[in-house]
C-alpha cells in the first residue's frame, strides 16, 4: 500500500499585498460578509491592513478558516 503525505507550502501573505487588496475593492456600499462597507475598508485600509495581515496569516499556519469559505 502507498501512502502520501501532503505537504504544506506556507508563503506569508505581506501587508502590502493586504493594503493592495483593500484598494482595489470596488466602492460600494453595500456591507460585506464582516459587515464593513468596501468604502469604508478603502479609507480606512492603513489602519486594518495590519490587523488583517495577522489575520490571515494565524489562519494559514493554524490550518483554521472561516465555514462560509
């Protein structure tokens, strides 16, 4: 019998890529899944582009996601 092992490739997730993200949602407003507006993510992203960046991150490496993914 094989047996396979998958193997995980972790590659960080920058915030500039999260502050890249976040500038290119559309403007709408209309809320999201969170409950935040596209808008007020957009004029607001250097203030959550850190957190999110964490965020996703402790996500990837604890093997954790949100069910609605």
């Amino acid at each position: 019998m094989c047996t396979f092992r998958i193997v995980w490739l972790y590659i960080p997730i920058t915030e500039a890529e999260v502050t890249c993200t976040i500038s290119s949602l559309k403007n709408k407003t209309s809320c999201g899944y969170v409950g935040l507006f596209n808008k007020i993510l957009k004029l607001s992203g250097s203030l959550f582009s850190q957190p999110i960046t964490y965020i996703c991150n402790k996500s990837l490496t604890c093997d954790i996601f949100p069910k609605c993914l």
